[in-house]
C-alpha cells in the first residue's frame, strides 16, 4: 500500500469523526504488517475528558482484533470540513505519540497530512524519543 493510499484511509475514517464541541476533525488509518487497514476517528464527549483521538481508536481497534505488528500511520484532520482537504498538519497527541510507541518499532514511518499529495513524514523515535517502556 502507497502513501498516497494510506492518507486517502485516514480522510475516509475521519468522515465519521464526532466531533461536535472542538469541530475539529481527525482521521487515522494504521496500516498493519497483515495488510489490513485499520480506521480511526475522534470521538467526543460532553465530559470532555472522555474523549477518544483518533489515532488511539485506530490502535486499540487493531489490537483488539489481535494486530501486534504496524508499518505505518498516517493522519489527518482540521477545522475544514471538506472530505479530503484540510487546513494544517494534525500532529498525534502526547498520550498517542505514547500508546503508540508500545507497539510501533522506532523506525516506524507517521505522515501527518494535509492532502494525498501534500504530507510530512516523521518516524516515531523523532516523535517520542527516549519513550517511556518498562
Ligand atoms: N485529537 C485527535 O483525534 N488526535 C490527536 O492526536 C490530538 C487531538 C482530537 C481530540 C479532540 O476531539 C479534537 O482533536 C480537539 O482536541
């Protein structure tokens, strides 16, 4: 699977993003090693805290359904609300950037994007380095 076609994942999972208090929308597809895409969006709450980012629903729908192994994530997300355009870079929270690194080897490739043509990409050692594991 392309870039391309993982970021193109992420703009379709954050169609279904609930986003109603922030207005702003995240989506993340997780590719695994299988092959299979995993989706994932923001879910909100009107406790705020129990709110759910999109690139942890992605994660812990794979691992529920018994992913170990990730090759790469891309992610996407913003105010606009057109499908497969949005204004900046959506950067995976701290908290992500850690839930991750429990199951993401450090080479591991994060796009961030802003259209299938228009990304950056990181690795998850420069994300999080010296990520806490016990
Ligand atoms: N959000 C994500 O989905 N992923 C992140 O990495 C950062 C923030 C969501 C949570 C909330 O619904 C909205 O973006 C604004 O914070």
């Amino acid at each position: 699977m392309t870039k391309q076609e993982l970021i193109k994942e992420a703009f379709l999972a954050r169609k279904q993003a609930y986003a109603p208090y922030s207005k702003f929308k995240v989506g993340a597809a997780l590719l695994c090693e299988s092959g299979t895409v995993f989706r994932g969006c923001n879910v909100e709450n009107a406790s705020y805290g129990a709110t759910m980012c999109a690139e942890r629903t992605a994660l812990f729908s794979a691992v529920a359904a018994g992913e170990r192994k990730f090759e790469m994530i891309a992610i996407v997300g913003g105010n606009e609300f057109e499908f497969n355009e949005v204004n900046g870079y959506a950067y995976p929270c701290g908290m992500c950037r850690q839930a991750l690194s429990e199951f993401c080897k450090p080479d591991m490739p994060v796009i961030v994007a802003r259209s299938e043509e228009d990304y950056k990409e990181f690795t998850m050692k420069e994300l999080l380095p010296e990520a806490f594991t016990l």
